[in-house]
C-alpha cells in the first residue's frame, strides 16, 4: 500500500548522492562501532595493566599476564575475599530465583494459554501490565512489606520478589498459546491422562525451548539487578556482586580521595572486578543472541 | 476417567466460556494448581506492595488517614522539583536519540548487503546490553575520567581535564543518556532489524522500480512500517527512565557527593525512607512514579494490539 505513494521518480540523481549519501551512512555507523567497541575493548585490557600503566601508557596497549594475577589478588584479596562471597551471592540469588521462577510459571503459562478457568482473564491482564512496569517501581513498597514480615536482610527477601516473573509468565503463554494445539491435549485426555499428566506428559517436554528462554531471562535480570539488593540486604556479607561493586568504588581513591588507606583498590582491580561482575551474563549473552532476539519479539510476531 | 467427571458434573463454574463450553470439575481445579504458585507470588510481589504504597501514601506515621498531606509535602519538598526536572530533561535527550539513532542504525545495519558485516554489526552494538546496572556505570566511569580514559585526548578537547569537571551538574542529563543509549540501544536495533526483515521484497523491489533512491525507501516504507516498534521502544524506554537511579547513586559515591544523592526522584523516595524514617513521604512518591509507569504500559496494552494472541 506504501508503493502507491512513490510515484516520482528521481532519475539518475540518485546514483550520485546515493555514493556519497552512502559514505556518509558508513562513516556514521563507523563511528557508533567504535562508540560500542571502544569502552568494552580498553576494559578487557585495563585489566593486564598496573594503575601506573594504565594512566601512563597508550591505553589501546595490552599489559602483562603479571599485573593481571596482581590485579586479581588484590581484588580477591578485598576485605578477606569479600568478592568471592559477593559472586557467591549472585550466583546463589539468581540461581535460587531462577529455580522459582521455572516452577512458577511454566505452569501457570500453559494452564493461561490452554485451558479455561475463572480468573484467566483477569491473570492475564494483570500479567500484562505488571510486565510492562519497570521492575524498580514497586522495589520500596516490597521493602516496606518485607520489613512488616521482618525478612529484610535475608536472601530471600531478594529470591522471592525476583521469582515473580511475569514476562515469563507471558512469554510461555504465547509459547503454548501459538506452538501446542489443544487437540493434541485434548487426544491425550481421551488417552487416558490425568490432567496433570497431560502437562508432564505432553505439554512440558514440547516446552523445552521456552523453558531455556525464560530459565535465560529470568537469570539475566536477577544477576543484572541493582535496585532491589541494594534496599534490602543492609549487610556487606549479603550483597550480590553488582551491589558489592559499589562498595569497591568508594574505596578506590582515585574516584573517592578519602578512602585511601590499606584497603584502597586501583583502577585495573576495579575494571577486574567490572569485568567479573558481568561476565556469566557476557557468556549467556554471546551464545544466545537469536534466543535474547527471539523472546523480545515475541509479543510482535503474530504474522 | 477424566471424560466420565467431566460429563458427570456439568461444570464447578457458573461463568460462560466465551465457546459455550464448560470446563471439568478436575480440568479448572487442576488449572488453579497450575497458577497458584505465580498468583501467590503475583499477590505478593505485585498486588500486596501497590495496595500498601497506596495505602502509606494516604496516612501519617501514626496510621491516621492524611489525605493528600504527604503528597504536598513531596511535591512542597525544595528537592522535589529539580529532580523532576534532572529525570525530564535526561528523557528527553534520551528518548530523542534513541528514536532517531536506533531507527537510522538498524536500517543502516539492514542495508548491509555482506552477511558476516551485517551480523558482527549487530553483535557489536547488541553486547554492550550484557553490561548493565551498576557494570556499565562503572565502565563509564572510566571512559569519563580524563586520567584513564581511552578517549581522554576527546575529553581534554571537549575541555575537560578532571572528573569532576566533566560531571558538573548540566553535564549529567546527557552523560545518563549516553550511558543508557550505550547499554540499551543494541538491543533494540537488533529487534527493529528484525522487523525490517519482515518487510516484503516485493515491496521494497516495487519501490525500487518505481525509481525510489535508498533515502526515500527507508523514509517512506521502512520507517512507517517500523513505527509500531519505535512506539513500543519509546514507551518502555520513557517508563524506565523515570526510575534513574543506579547511575546518580553510583555517581554521587564516585565523585564525594559532588552529585546529590537525591539526583532523581527514586534516590529521593530513597532518602525519604531511609535518611528521613518518612515511610510515607517514599510511598507518596513511588505511588506517583507507579502511576506514571502504570498509565504508560495500560496505554500499550489497551492501544498496542502486540499482546493480541491473533
């Protein structure tokens, strides 16, 4: 319908602005590659350097192997090994969520997206707005509920909140709701199946590839997740890894003058502990590109 | 075993189905055992907190009903409206760039003929979104302090030659947008190559045809067509936004306090209710920014039609 509007034709003008146009396009998108190349490469390498070198020298040349390991233990070193404790934390946050998060709602997707019960709707619609609410939001209300049960400082007073998941939620219900016809559960129950065997029978081993992007996501957001640690676990011994960073930024002199003293960290052990802190999602992230794409357009695909 | 229920009691459920159908007595009892633990969950990390915000929002500290005393009294706080105006200005040139840039890249991206090019183009400018929360900040930290930046000859002839100069106050807006169109920008142009691929050939050929040069294919079809997905990014990127909090938080401990800590309207809640004990005064002004986010994804839900299941 658009090609009914193009009717002017531009002649052999476009040959020539096209070839320019089309440096400037390269030259433009050029530059945004560096814009994302540029951060993460000089980080890889700010890692291998001495705080010396890493001021001093040109900062696109690679340090040593040595000023990594030395890096690395005064890093690990922090605070008796605080780091291992803190990835320990995220491990065990994102993990323990992810486990819930699985038992949640897979079922609850398949049992939204075919069968029928009073309060679908309402679920779904409740599902669909709560997904699109920044998950920051409500982490303060959450506070104030978890202080009224007296969880706050536990794990779970981060686990539980982030097993509630309701993109998973939706991205297994279009899952079903579009990959799974109702005649094949409905051929199982002639066959004899309880309904919860049609589930674990029929419907979960068809489910693997949901389970794998909602298991992907899930640990993701819990790993990446800022806000709601940072509120509720008021101890450092609690802090996942991204919260503890913070912790390591105010005893870095160089951003914070008046941390220095035995414990102070340099700039290389920092961007160590930047690198560590996202690595598993680095990962996740570079195998699992189609998957990452897949589940963000699930909700537009609907050709 | 389960037909012979199903017909033996009619139904445990006196709605209609929208098919006429009724469901089996064990059918929708097993339903609810599928969705009980994600209701539960959902009540509790979803409905409960709303309700409770909404309920300290409209009470003083004794549990009296105070009307609408701690709204004024964040609203009348001297640090209320510059942080709207910190998190509105940083929307704006955030939002801004990211519509035109994601929109210009991903066709730029979609123009690339040679597959390897195209995909490690996508791949470049997708990773950064793996750094987020406080990992970015941190990155960009780095790249903003004139002494260890790789771009510090840039930053020396912007003029800048400190950290702390570099993030005075009017520098912040733009700073946060960069740091956010960093992180999050790859994955949207990623999304909008992906429905730029599922424009017809026949129709861009036609056009081409028609003697339609790149410029006016990419303005006339490709841009139109992607609309439903620039207007999806935009609400969900201007819902996110007013939660700024992270990068301030993380900015303000960097540079001594040279950056407030009640930066953005969530670091405000924030001091509210850990600085100040005033549970109320935080849950007034998360209220206010849940409505916000609230109305914004009601507006897609309602109005998108992407969440339609045909």
């Amino acid at each position: 319908m658009t090609t009914m509007n193009i009717g002017r034709p531009v002649g052999r003008r476009s040959g020539v602005s096209g070839w320019s146009g089309r440096t400037i396009v390269a030259v433009v998108v050029l530059l945004f590659v560096f814009f994302f190349v540029i951060p993460i490469v000089w980080l890889l390498l700010a890692t291998t350097k001495s705080a010396h070198m890493l001021i001093v020298e040109n900062p696109f040349r690679p340090g040593s192997l040595g000023d990594l390991a030395a890096n690395w233990n005064q890093l690990f070193g922090f605070q008796d090994g605080a780091v291992t404790a803190w990835v320990g934390n995220s491990a065990l946050y994102a993990l323990g969520a992810l486990v819930i998060t699985l038992i949640a709602s897979i079922p609850a997707g398949y049992a939204m997206a075919l069968t029928e019960f009073r309060f679908r709707r309402l679920l779904l619609v409740l599902t669909l707005i709560v997904m699109l609410i920044p998950n920051t939001a409500l982490v303060l209300p959450i506070f104030l509920e978890m202080n009224v049960v007296g969880l706050i400082g536990s794990p779970l007073s981060v686990i539980l909140p982030m097993s509630f998941f309701p993109f998973g939620v939706y991205l297994t219900y279009i899952y079903f709701s579009t990959s799974v016809p109702r005649d094949l559960l409905a051929a199982a129950r002639l066959d004899g199946c309880t309904e919860f065997q049609v589930f674990t029978r029929v419907a979960l081993p068809l489910a693997a590839p949901i389970v794998a992007l909602v298991a992907f996501f899930s640990f993701v957001q819990s790993w990446n997740n800022f806000f709601l640690p940072f509120v509720m676990l008021p101890s450092s011994d609690g802090y996942p890894v991204q919260v503890g960073l913070t912790s390591l930024l105010a005893s870095t002199p160089a951003f914070n003058p008046s941390s220095a003293g035995a414990q102070s960290v340099q700039l290389p052990t920092l961007a160590l502990a930047t690198v560590i802190s996202v690595l598993p999602v680095l990962i996740v992230f570079l195998f699992a590109q189609r998957f990452l794409v897949a589940g963000m357009t699930a909700g537009g695909t609907k050709e | 075993m389960t037909v012979t229920q199903e017909t033996a009691r009619p139904t445990a459920n006196p709605r209609r189905r929208p098919d006429g159908r009724s469901d089996g007595g064990e059918r929708s009892t097993m339903s609810y055992a599928f969705v009980s633990v994600y209701t539960v969950l959902a009540v509790a990390f979803g409905v409960l907190p709303a309700i409770y915000a909404l309920y300290l929002a409209f009470t003083d500290g004794d549990g009296g009903f105070a009307g609408i005393a701690n709204f004024t009294k964040v609203v009348g706080d001297f640090r209320f409206l510059p942080a709207v105006e910190h998190v509105a200005l940083y929307l704006v040139i955030w939002l801004v760039a990211l519509v035109v840039l994601v929109s210009f890249l991903a066709i730029a991206v979609h123009a690339v003929r040679v597959r390897w090019m195209s995909r490690t183009l996508r791949l470049v400018f997708y990773l950064p979104g793996a750094l987020a929360g406080a990992s970015s900040v941190l990155l960009w930290l780095f790249v903003l302090d004139p002494t260890a930046s790789p771009v510090s000859g840039l930053l020396h002839l912007m003029g800048f030659s400190s950290f702390v100069q570099v993030i005075v106050p009017a520098n912040l807006p733009p700073v946060f947008a960069i740091i956010a169109f960093w992180t999050g920008a790859g994955g949207w142009i990623v999304i909008m190559y992906g429905a730029l691929n599922n424009i017809s050939s026949d129709v861009i050929e036609a056009a081409r045809i028609d003697g339609a040069g790149t410029v006016q294919i990419a303005w006339r079809i490709q841009l139109p067509l992607l609309r439903k997905w620039i207007s999806y990014m935009g609400i969900m990127s201007l819902a996110a936004g007013t939660q700024l909090f992270v990068e301030p938080q993380l900015l303000s401990q960097a540079s001594n306090a040279v950056v407030p800590n009640d930066y953005s309207l969530n670091q405000l809640a924030y001091q509210y209710a850990f600085q100040q004990n005033d549970f109320n005064g935080a849950a007034a002004i998360s209220l206010l920014l849940l409505v916000i986010a609230l109305a914004l994804s009601a507006v897609f839900v309602m109005r998108g039609g992407l969440f339609e299941r045909d």
